[in-house]
C-alpha cells in the first residue's frame, strides 16, 4: 500500500499507525522534512493545535508542510490536525505576547475550537457521512467520538461537507471572515455545524475515527492518496 506520513510531532500517531496498517498502508511517523518527502500522503493526529502549531515551527517543519501543501500532498486532519489545516480559527489561542496560534491552512473553513462547551467535553454519536460507501453501496452510520473536538462555522466555495450535527442554541454567530477576498461564502445553516469536509487534497473531521475501530475514513484517504476519490 501507499507510504502514508503521520506528523509525530504531538498526538495521537499510534492510533492513526494502527488504522492505516489495517487499511493495508505503511505508516511512517514523520518529524523531519526528508522524512516528509519520502511520503505519498499525511495524517495531522489529534492533540493540542497550540503545541502542534509550536513544534512544527521548533522542528523547521513549517515551511515544508505549508510548499507540499500547496502542491497537493493529500492531507487528512482529525480533530486537531482539521484545526490545522484551516484557513481560519475563530478564537485562536494567543500566546503571552498576544500573538494568535497559527495553522498551515489550505482548507477554506473557520473552525472554532472547543466548540461543543464543557458540559460536553467528549461525546460520541452516529453520523450520516456522504461518500463512504463504495458505488450503489448503502451508508451505514458512523459512530463518532468528540474529544473537545472543533466544528467548522463557515466553508468557502468547493468545500465539500460531508456530515454535520446539530449546533447547540446557546452558540455566537460565526465570526465574519475579515481576511477573505474575493469569492463567495457558503454560509452554512446557523442550526447545523459541519463535522467532516474536504477539498480535493485535504480532508478533514472533527471527530477520532482512529480511536474506534472505525477503518471508512482512513479508506476514503487511501482512495483519495490513490486518486480514486
Ligand atoms: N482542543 C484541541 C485543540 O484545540 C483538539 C482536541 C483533539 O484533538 N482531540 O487543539
């Protein structure tokens, strides 16, 4: 199968090792940018985005993430990785001097992080996810886990949303987008975050599938790094 990175830089790596193994991949932990180079596809893990963000600047991994971003390297975010792939977090983290986390981007979203509030610090629920099933197949649920998990408040044209929960009332409307030029935004129904989304290369969820046993997403990025979906 495909040589398939995970940034090992903070996270949840063996979880993702694990899954992609069963997938029939080869997982390779990556921390070095010649390690980078030798992979067909990356997994950002779950973890902290502030550390994650951090550590890729400490290991001189930024710069190589952000070019073979940019030049197509198939990506899959879950949980903190979907916050670092995205164009924009609605209330970034700021370190003492004031100055907000970053992410490398790629994916035209806001994420807001923590998104589902104390009281529900990690849940888990079944998910309708469009695009799993092979050709005429029928969907069967998702059974996703939440671990202070983001959601997406905003997708730009040609983000794909592929599944969504219902938003608990009590949230602010989603930041407007300052920084954004040009195009339009798809406003996504205020009742309804999205959960899971991709743009042709990157993919990410809010959700763990690598903590469940659940092999779909972990498949769809194989087809995806194999250019067949
Ligand atoms: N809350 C974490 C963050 O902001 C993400 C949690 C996770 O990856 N399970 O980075």
């Amino acid at each position: 199968g495909p040589r398939v990175g995970i940034l090992a830089l903070q996270g949840d790596v063996r979880e993702h090792a694990r899954a992609l193994e069963a997938c029939g991949a080869t997982a390779v932990p990556v921390r070095r940018p010649g390690e980078l180079a030798a992979v067909e596809g990356l997994i950002i893990p779950g973890g902290e985005s502030t550390t994650i963000d951090k550590l890729t600047r400490i290991f001189g991994m930024r710069d190589p993430l952000l070019e073979r971003i940019a030049a197509g390297l198939p990506v899959y975010g879950s949980c903190a990785g979907m916050i670092m792939l995205a164009d924009e977090i609605a209330d970034p983290a700021r370190d003492l001097d004031g100055n907000p986390q970053q992410t490398l981007g790629g994916l035209d979203i806001t994420v807001r992080r923590n998104a589902f509030g104390r009281q529900v610090d990690s849940f888990e629920t079944e998910l309708e996810f469009q695009g799993l099933a092979p050709e005429g197949g029928a969907e069967t649920p998702l059974h996703a886990v939440f671990i202070r998990a983001p959601w997406v408040e905003r997708v730009g044209v040609g983000v794909q949303v592929l599944a969504t929960v219902r938003a608990p009332g009590t949230l602010a409307p989603a930041a407007p987008n300052p920084g954004q030029t040009g195009g339009q935004t798809a406003r996504i129904d205020p009742e309804v975050r999205a959960v899971a989304v991709r743009s042709q290369h990157l993919l990410a969820t809010s959700f763990h599938p690598e903590v469940t046993g659940e092999r779909r997403i972990h498949e769809l990025f194989i087809r995806m790094i194999r250019g067949e979906a």
